[in-house]
C-alpha cells in the first residue's frame, strides 16, 4: 500500500498556489471546469492543482480546438 500523498501546508496567498491556479487558466476553460469537477467531488485542492501543474497548456487548447472544429 503506497503512503497518502502529502500535500503543503494550506496557504491561499502562496506564491505556489498562484502559479499553479495560473497554469490551470492558461490551461483553459476546460480544464478549470474539471479541477472544478473534482474539487466538487470532493478532491482536495492542493492535489488537484498538483495533477493539473503536469498538463502543457498548448495541448489542452489544441485538443480543445478539434473538439470544437475550429483547427
């Protein structure tokens, strides 16, 4: 059984929580709608922003841009 992921210390005004909440809106509309999602879910935050930090903004608009038909 793997140990539970520790998560930083809750701190709003971190500088690593603003650039993390950055990368999610330059991510786009959709993946705020999905940290969003699983936040509702229930989901702490901290891991949820630390998933969405891993995704390359340019893929995430891209795929979006197919999805849409608008390449």
């Amino acid at each position: 059984m793997t140990p539970p992921v520790q998560l930083p210390q809750f701190d709003l005004r971190s500088e690593r929580r603003r650039r993390q909440v950055r990368h999610l809106i330059d991510c786009g509309e959709r993946c705020v709608l999905e940290a969003l999602i699983a936040v509702d879910n229930g989901q702490p935050l901290d891991l949820v922003l630390l998933e969405f930090e891993r995704l390359h903004p340019d893929a995430y608009k891209l795929t979006s841009k197919v999805i849409r038909g608008s390449t």
